[in-house]
C-alpha cells in the first residue's frame, strides 16, 4: 500500500468526514469562529466551537485539527454539513448534543512536534477557565483526532498535568485534564518516527525530547477511558502503537478499548467511517455521561 503523509491523510479524512450537499437547518447549531486561546511568534491561537442547539448535553468535545502536525484551517460551515454517504464525526457528535471545538495548533515547518503539545494543552485549559461562557461541564470534556491528531488526544489523556498555581497567566494555572479519548491511527513512540522526518518537518526537533512526546510512556492508572481504532493494513502508522498503548492500558486497569478495522490503511473511508463514528459516538456517551445531581 502506497505510504500517504500525515498531512494528506489528515485532509482525506476531513473530506471522508464531511460530504459537501446541502447545509443542515441553521437551528440545528451556532459556530463561534476563531475564538484567540494564545498567541506564539506574532499570531493567534485559535479554535472554533459549535454549539447545538437541540439536545446539549454540557459536554464539550475537543478535535485536533491535525495532520503531520500541521494544522489547516477550513469554515467549520464545511465539515458541519452532512453527506447522504460516509457519516461525519463532525455533525454526529453535535446531532448527539456535544459542544464541539475545533482545535488548531501552530503547525509545521515553523513549529514541532512539542510546540503543538504545548498549544493543545493551553487549549484544554482555556476552555475550563472559560467553561461558563462556553456552557460545558470543564469536568467533561473529551478529546479524539486521527493521526497526528490521535497522538495529540493521547498526550492530553496520558500527560496531563493540574497546572501551575505560581502562574502569572491565569490560563496557565488550570488543569489540562479531559475526561475520555479517542484516537485513530495514532503513531505512539515518536523516536520510531524520525526516520520520517524529511516528509514531516514537525519531527525534527531534539531527540532527547521524543520521551517527554512518546503517549506509550506517559501511560498511568489515573489515565481517562481510551478508545484506539486502527486499521491491521496501515503502513503509515503500523498497528502496533495501538496495541502496544491499549496493552499498556490495560496493565494499568485504565478502561480502554481497541478496534481493529481489517483490511483498513490510514483513513476510514465508506463503511469503515461509520463503524469508526458509531463507536466514538457510543464511547463518548458510555464515558461522558450526565453528572449525578
């Protein structure tokens, strides 16, 4: 199987997710966009949230917009619309009743592999300290991504951290803690990938730093529950870094789970897209449930 970069898997993905036909009825949701979470080198960091207005459950979902580490920007308008083919994660979790936020990192070249680390995990806590004002429960909030997304969803699930309380920046004394993950395809030990560094900028930085990266290292029994979904033909991103992070889990009784997709590459295109979706549905509806009143 020919070897797609992270980069174009990520844009296939987001056309796999997102049909272009008609636009669902305008009361179905709001977008707020490009909503600044920090600044780096001169330029905004930014996400954008969608918000239902049917069914909301308080419960924001975060996905890493992310492919290679870079991260692209397209009108939230676009991957909100539904295709009468493959279902989208997009418009599946909002029909769900979940705040959904697109989050965007600085990317590649410019930026590596730890400095999207950092910006995700300032996104995390930017939406907790400004939970109220973006109507979710800060303590259940989710996270999924595929590829370089995928890792992205597992640092913040494996090393997270409750935030500095001798900050100046009061974004940066706030937990950057989620509730539950999912991640497809996502590469796992990241000294196993410099040899890729030529196709991907974001991979070159100091190797003494691949440890600090590496989700399969950070693995702990306090971790969130953890879905991997990983097709047994990828070649981008062999199989083994799901297996290897779901066995590491289950050693430490985190609650996780593995989906393995037989004859499925790097991508989830067709039926392999809506058995990827149901279950990142039905993982996040197990996991994020309603709070006890």
């Amino acid at each position: 199987m020919k070897r797609l970069p992270f980069r174009i898997a990520f844009a296939a993905l987001v056309l796999m997710l997102s049909d272009v036909c008609p636009a669902q009825a305008e009361e179905a949701f709001t977008i707020t966009h490009d909503v600044v979470y920090g600044h780096k080198a001169g330029m905004a960091l930014t996400f954008d949230v969608v918000t239902p207005t049917q069914n909301d459950k308080d419960v924001g979902i975060l996905f890493m917009v992310s492919g290679g580490w870079v991260s692209h920007w397209f009108p939230a308008e676009a991957v909100m619309q539904k295709g009468t083919g493959s279902a989208s994660i997009f418009s599946s979790l909002v029909d769900e009743g979940y705040t959904l936020f697109l989050v965007r990192h600085g990317s590649s070249p410019y930026f590596k592999v730890p400095d999207a680390v950092a910006d995700v995990r300032r996104a995390v806590r930017y939406i907790r300290l400004h939970a109220d004002d973006l109507e979710v429960d800060p303590d259940r909030l989710g996270v999924c991504g595929g590829s370089a997304g995928g890792h992205l969803s597992l640092m913040l699930g494996t090393a997270s951290d409750p935030g500095d309380a001798s900050a100046d920046d009061e974004i940066e004394r706030q937990s950057d803690r989620v509730a539950a993950v999912v991640a497809y395809f996502p590469p796992t030990k990241l000294d196993e990938f410099f040899h890729l560094t030529p196709q991907f900028p974001a991979l070159d930085f100091d190797h003494k730093l691949a440890e600090s990266v590496s989700p399969l290292l950070h693995v702990t029994p306090d971790d969130p529950p953890t879905l991997l979904v990983h097709g047994d033909k990828d070649d981008l991103v062999p199989l083994n870094n799901s297996e290897r992070i779901h066995d590491a889990f289950t050693a430490q009784g985190v609650d996780s789970d593995l989906i393995v997709v037989k004859g499925a590459g790097h991508g989830f295109p067709g039926e392999d897209n809506k058995l990827a979706t149901r279950a990142l549905i039905g993982w996040f509806n197990e996991h994020l449930a309603a709070k006890a009143e």
